[in-house]
C-alpha cells in the first residue's frame, strides 16, 4: 500500500512511497546514470531497470520522483538494498532514510533475515543498524553479481548487514 511520509515537516509539499510503475523506467534511469557518471553508484542499464522494476519503490514529490531504491532477493533468506538515490536537490530532508525505511519495512513483512548493501556511504547504512562485514560473507552476491562487474578485479564497496 502506498504511504504519504512527512520527511520534510508541514512547510515541505507532502510525498508519497510506493512501488515503482512503468512511467518511472525513465526517471530511475536518468537518476541512476547521474550518480553513475560521478562514480557514487554502479551503472545499470535501462532494460536491466524495465526487468527489476518490481523491486523498486520510489518516493514522489510533486509529481516527480526525488527517491528510489530497490530491494532485490538472493534467497528467501537474503536480499539486498540496490540503487539508492536521492536527487541533488533534496538531498538531506530526511528521504534517504524515507526509502530506506520503506525497504527495510518490505523486507520485514516478507521475512527476510539479513539485508545487505555494498556501499560508498557505510555510516549513512549505520544510522539504521547496519553493520560493517567482510564482503566474503556473501559469496551470492560476489559470485552473481559481481563477477560481471567491470570493478570486480579492484572493488572499493562496503559491505554492511543488517540482521531483522
Ligand atoms: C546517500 C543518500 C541516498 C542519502 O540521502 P539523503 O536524503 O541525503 O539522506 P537523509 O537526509 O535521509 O539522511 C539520513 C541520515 O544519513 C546521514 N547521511 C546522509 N548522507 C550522508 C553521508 N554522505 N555520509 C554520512 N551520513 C550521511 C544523515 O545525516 C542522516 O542521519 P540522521 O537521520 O541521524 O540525521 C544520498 O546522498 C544520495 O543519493 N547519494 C548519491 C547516491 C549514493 O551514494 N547512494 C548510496 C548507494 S548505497
């Protein structure tokens, strides 16, 4: 069910989380190569976002999207948090941790035991619980996903964990 949060207080135009739909492919996108262009994010192309989209939620503002982050399963057991982003410009107003909330509660309500991220920004993770872990504790995710990164030889990413 879509819930309105108030991150940004009652002088802030109110903003609505919800799963992502069809007419965000392009906003994600954009978004995603933004950040992926300054380094902060991996790339990720468009029709890798039109085949995942149903792990994505987002977070709307005035008809436009200034949040998103997607919520992707490795087992049952373990899923991670991917692709998290918050435009330039609403930056700090709290919708970082809007969406990672959101997800964190998704994650929850499918029972999900441990939640991941691989992260340029660990202490933004720990705010919420997160904890630092050595990468190798995630052989699915190395062994998957990474391989196929053009980083994977020389990864920077940290890994943190927390456990619901
Ligand atoms: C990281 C990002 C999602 C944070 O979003 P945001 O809306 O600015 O964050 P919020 O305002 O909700 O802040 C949430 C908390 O994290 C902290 N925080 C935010 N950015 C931080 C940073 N770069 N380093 C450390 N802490 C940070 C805030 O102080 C806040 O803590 P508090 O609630 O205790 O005050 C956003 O800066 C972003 O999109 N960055 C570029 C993409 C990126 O790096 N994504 C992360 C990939 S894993």
């Amino acid at each position: 069910m879509p819930a309105n949060v108030p991150p940004g207080g009652l002088h802030k135009p109110p903003v609505t989380d919800r799963p992502a739909n069809n007419d965000d492919i392009e906003g994600i996108h954009s978004l995603l190569s933004h950040y992926a262009s300054l380094g902060a994010l991996l790339p990720r192309a468009r029709t890798e976002i039109e085949e995942n989209l149903s792990h994505f939620r987002v977070i709307e503002q005035q008809g436009e999207i200034v949040a998103c982050g997607s919520l992707e399963h490795f087992t049952d057991e373990l899923a991670e948090i991917r692709s998290l982003m918050v435009t330039e410009g609403s930056k700090g107003q709290g919708l970082g941790r809007a969406i990672i909330d959101s997800l964190i509660r998704v994650a929850r309500e499918r029972e999900v035991g441990r939640l991941m991220a691989l992260t340029y920004v660990p202490d933004v993770f720990h705010k919420f619980g997160f904890k630092t872990v050595n990468k190798e504790i995630f052989p699915e995710k190395i062994w998957g996903i990474c391989v196929n990164c053009y980083k994977f030889q020389n990864c920077d990413e940290i890994a943190v964990l927390l456990e619901l």
